[in-house]
C-alpha cells in the first residue's frame, strides 16, 4: 500500500516543478554536458527546488536525479526526477517538454508524474489507484490492432542501426503516427488519445521511471522491447501500449526485425 502522504508529496512536487520554472526567464541558457545533451538553467533550478522540498518532507527517502546525481539510492523509497524531459525542445521554443518525477520502492517504479511546465497539465499515476490528469481520472482506449491506431513515435534519430528496422516496422504497421512527443505521447496514451508510444535506445532511468505507474495504472501496459519489467535501472529501448493484445502485436513486431 502506498501512503497517502507520499502520493500527496508527490503533487506538491509537480506544482512546485511549476513554480521553479515559471520563476525563470523565458530565454534560458543552454550549455552542452560533457555527454553531449544540452542543460539549461531551469533543468538545474527545477530538480534543485524538488530536491528541497523532498529533503524537507521526506528526509529517510533517497534521490536520483539527472542533474544533481544520487543521494541514499539504495534505499527502499526513492524519487527519481528528470527536471526537464525534452531539454532540446524546451531550449528551441518548443512545446513539447515536461518533468516527470516518480517514486520507487524497492526498485519498482509506484507513483508517476508528467507535468507540463507551462500548460498546467499534470498527469500523476499511482499503481492500484489510477491515473489522473488535473485530477480528473483517465484510462487508456482504443483498437488491440496495429492497424488501426495511432502511434507516438520518438524522434527518428533516435533510434540506432539496430532498433531503426523495428520502428520502421511499427511505423508502416499503424493507422497513422506523430512524431517526438516525448513524455507528453505517454500522458496522451494515459488518456486513450495514443494508442501506442516507442522509444529508441536513448533513454536513461529519468526518463522511464515516471512513465511506468502513468501508463500502467491507466490500463495500458508498459515494458522494454523485450517485454521485460522497467525498474528504476531500467534504460535504452522502450513500447507502451493501450492494453495487452496490442503490446503482445508490437513486441511481436519488434522481435521479428530486431538485430
């Protein structure tokens, strides 16, 4: 059972996301990371507020965040935050970023939040409860076949000479597709307007953890492209799907092309 105070925390944590970013220009500073990503300086302000505030309600619960690195990791509670998800489209002007925030027990991620910095879109899932955007409940809809759904798909480059054939797979299999939605396609899959989301190899625990308790108490179902189980060490490829005859088509899909 998760407490109820954590689940609270855990939408005091998407408004103060809101606030932190909010406070800062609308022309950040970009620089680039040793790693090659961009970081800007609402990334650092907005994982540094939730840091606090975290710090400040629950101090036995550990941290693993994107910018500042881990804090008592290997506890039973922690928060893994990605302060802004979709830092280069954030940098260019462009809409389609969030933080996400999740929390994790015992490596499984329990809570999920999307929120929308400028938008005041906040999609929190909690396993056994259900997901809710601005409060309001949601639930994952739609076709079980391939052809007849909408797909959000990652950024095409994204994906490597070994994951490339099995998004062109799912792309030439599906109704029609959108392209590099980001954390934002799997709050759409939350609500029934996606019918499937796919990642290519690039992702790291930030941007996974959250979206695992969205989509899953929302009904839909959510692995990597093996079908295997995402934790809060969970990285590279991942597929999310409306229910599980449609996420059993895609990882067919994708099994049958892999490298």
């Amino acid at each position: 059972m998760i407490p109820d105070e954590f689940v609270r925390l855990a939408e005091t944590l998407a408004e103060t996301a809101c606030e932190a970013a909010r406070s800062i220009s609308s022309e950040p500073e970009v620089e680039i990371k040793a790693d090659g990503t961009p970081v800007t300086t609402v990334d650092r302000a907005v994982e540094a507020a939730l840091r606090r505030v975290i710090e400040r309600e629950q101090p036995g619960h550990g941290i693993l965040g994107e910018e500042f690195g881990a804090e008592g990791a290997d506890r039973d509670w922690v928060w893994v935050l990605d302060p802004v998800d979709g830092t280069r489209q954030f940098a260019a002007g462009l809409p389609n970023f969030g933080t996400l925030i999740a929390l994790c027990h015992e490596g499984r991620p329990v809570i999920g939040v999307i929120a929308h910095l400028f938008y005041e879109s906040t999609c929190i899932g909690v396993a056994g409860r259900g997901t809710r955007v601005n409060r309001r409940p949601v639930r994952c809809a739609g076709p079980d076949r391939l052809s007849e759904i909408v797909a959000c798909i990652s950024d095409p480059d994204a994906f490597d000479a070994r994951t490339s054939p099995g998004m062109q797979a799912i792309r030439m299999r599906t109704r029609w597709n959108v392209f590099d939605g980001g954390c934002l396609g799997y709050a759409s899959l939350a609500r029934g307007l996606v019918g499937l989301c796919l990642n290519g190899p690039n992702l790291d625990p930030f941007d996974i953890a959250a979206l695992v308790p969205v989509v899953e108490a929302a009904g839909g179902c959510i692995t990597d492209w093996r079908g295997g189980a995402l934790t809060i060490e969970s990285e590279g490829e991942i597929v999310a799907a409306s229910g599980p005859r449609l996420h059993e088509s895609a990882l067919d899909v994708l099994s049958s092309v892999s490298q």
